[in-house]
C-alpha cells in the first residue's frame, strides 16, 4: 500500500473538487455543501465517468467525488483509469448504503480510493441531506491536504492533540510478564486495506481471539469479514449479540453498533448495542477498549492503526494503566495518522512501527 501525500494549498488557495455523480439532485446537493465551506471551490461537475476523466485535465481539480453507479462509465471503471492517468488525485466515493453499494465501495478502496462517504437513499430533506454531507465529506476531504497555517499533526476536523517534540517511549507496563489473552485493533481511513495486509499475516492456529473495530456503516462492516475470511485460514466473523470470543477467532464489531465484551460464567460473549456516539463513532474504539480493560485488565495487546482522529485514545489510556502492550502503526506507512499519532503522540504506545511489521511484533509478546 502506497501512502497518499497529502497535498499543500497556497496561501489563499481552496481545495478545487470536480463532482461526479449521474444525478442532478445530488451533484447539486454535493455543490452546495462543499461551497458552503470557503476552503473549497467546485470547479466543475460531471454526469459519467467519461466526461468526468475528459474533464479532469480542463478543470484541474485536487479532489474528486465520485459515484459508484452511473451509465457508460461507472465509478470503479473511472477510478482505476483516474489512478493510471492522474495517480495523486484525491478521490472520495459516494456509496449508497446497500448491499451492491458496499461490496463495491470496498472494491474501490481495494482500487485505492482515498476514502468514502454514504450518501442518503432519497433526498427529501435538503437540509438534512446537505447537513450530512457537510459533516461526513468535508472532513473526509480535508484530511488529505494541508493549509499554510497548519503544522504536521492531526486532521483539521479532529480534536487536537498536544504536539510533542518527539514520541515519547511509553513507561514500563504493569505486570509486564502476564501473557496476553486477547488482541483489540482500533482502525478508520484506510482500514479495510489495512486490515487486508495485517490479516494475511496471522499464522495458522493463532492462540488468541481478535477484536476489531473499523468505523463503518452497516452492511459495509459484515462484506468487510466476508472478504478478510478469504484471506486467512482463522475464522472472521461480523459481530453479534452473544456471539463467543475464543483463540482464533476474529470478530469485527457491527456497523452502528458498539460492541463490548460480556463474561457468561468463564465463557467471554459479545454484547452489541446503540448507545450515544463517542468521537462521533458508532462503533468506537473507546468503547471496545474499555471493555476489553474491565474484562481482561492488562492481558491484552492493542493495536491502532491508520485513521482520523483519535478515537482510541482514552481506551488506549485505560489498558496501558492496567499493564497492556500498545502497538500504534508508523506516520509513513499511515494513510491519515490520526488515531495512531495521538495515541504516539500521548507516549502510550511500546512500539510505533510500520504496518509490516505490526504482526512481527504481537508474535514477540505471545
């Protein structure tokens, strides 16, 4: 996986974003949010993905929204032409939240989508569709560029974090020769391509359950485990109520759901429900980690690798308190480092490494 560089903006520059989508509603929609952020400037629009790619050299665009289904050109045909021909364009799906919207929003990422947004599945609320937009595209957006007054640090849209002048090492861990019992991931932007090359990795009969939270909507989540399964020879599953933690097991939590850990006797279940957000995520890495501290204390391993902001952060704080070993993903090898910046920046992880060697360095602790 190639890291994206995250372009800078000229003083008094805006990110220039062609919008693509075969409705006229939404690419207006689309516009509209976008333009009412004064850091962007639409400067053009296109119903395909042949008039989109005819466009892309005239209008100069530094980022593109782009639909999956549409006539003569889908998106994923145009998003594998667009990563030939202008390979640093930023590109941002717009999915719908179904089945064939999921399967191919993964498609594109695995393409090298820099990121996607759900759009809604009708637009009879202006409002409500151009607030949604303009909370989840913006962001999105914005997490791939820097402006003249920003320095290196978390996205625009995230809570800031406290720069340090370097990374700290993290203290001596709790306990340090209790053995692990479960492995807990934490992950955003990025995630699925992520998750993709770590999974491959894990050796057959691997000792431990794995719990993951990636922030994704529902469906997406579910044709997430269907994929990583044909990767690996351990069982990947999407997460339900009740469903049992055990060695070699990987379970990632649903889509819209929290996901916590539950002790039915000496047996460990999940419980999934909808409470309140937390960073603005359902599921949050938060709430898994806490969970994971409360049920196994400091015999855990938490891994955060590349996303926005910094979800994970205070769960993170929770099991290092109680001994866990914390592993963040690298800056280079990091597609947004937000979530594994923060929790570096914190001095909470033993070890900040690149993506290639995160199993490398779960197996020295087991």
């Amino acid at each position: 996986m190639v890291k994206p560089t995250r372009k800078i903006i000229r003083p008094g520059g805006r990110i220039r974003v062609l919008v693509v989508d075969d409705s006229v509603v939404i690419r207006r929609l689309v516009a509209h949010a976008l333009e009412e952020d004064p850091t962007f400037e639409v400067v053009g629009a296109a119903a395909n993905g042949a008039i989109a790619l005819a466009k892309i050299p005239q209008v100069n665009p530094d980022a593109i929204t782009l639909d999956i289904e549409m006539p003569e050109m889908d998106g994923l045909e145009t998003l594998r032409r667009i990563r030939q021909d202008f390979p640093d364009l930023c590109v941002i799906m717009l999915s719908a939240v179904t089945a064939r919207g999921a399967s191919a929003t993964l498609d594109a990422l695995a393409l090298g989508a820099n990121d996607y947004v759900t759009k809604a599945a009708n637009v009879d609320s202006l409002d409500r569709s151009i607030a949604t937009l303009r909370s989840e595209l913006i962001p999105k957006i914005k997490q791939f560029f820097w402006f003249p007054d920003q320095i290196p640090g978390p996205p625009a849209a995230a809570p800031p974090v406290a720069a340090v002048p370097r990374i700290q090492p993290a203290a001596p861990r709790f306990g340090a020769l209790r053995r692990p019992r479960v492995i807990a991931v934490g992950v955003s932007t990025g995630g699925p391509t992520a998750l993709s090359a770590l999974i491959r990795q894990f050796p057959p009969g691997f000792p431990l359950p794995v719990l993951i939270v990636q922030h994704m909507p529902p469906l997406f989540t579910r044709f997430l485990a269907e994929r990583l399964q044909t990767l690996t020879g351990l069982r990947v599953e999407e997460g339900a109520q009740g469903s049992a933690v055990e060695p070699g097991k990987i379970l990632i939590a649903p889509g819209n759901y929290h996901m916590r850990l539950a002790k039915n006797g000496q047996r460990v279940m999940l419980a999934v429900d909808q409470g309140p957000p937390e960073n603005s995520c359902r599921p949050s890495v938060d709430v898994l980690f806490r969970s994971v501290q409360e049920t196994y204390g400091g015999s855990a391993i938490a891994v955060i690798l590349t996303g926005m902001g910094q979800d994970g952060l205070l769960g993170t704080e929770a099991l290092k308190a109680s001994g866990a070993y914390v592993i963040a993903q690298d800056e280079a090898s990091s597609v947004v480092w937000g979530m594994p910046g923060a929790v570096a920046k914190a001095g909470l992880a033993d070890a900040v490494v690149g993506l290639e060697s995160v199993m490398g360095e779960i197996l020295t602790q087991i």
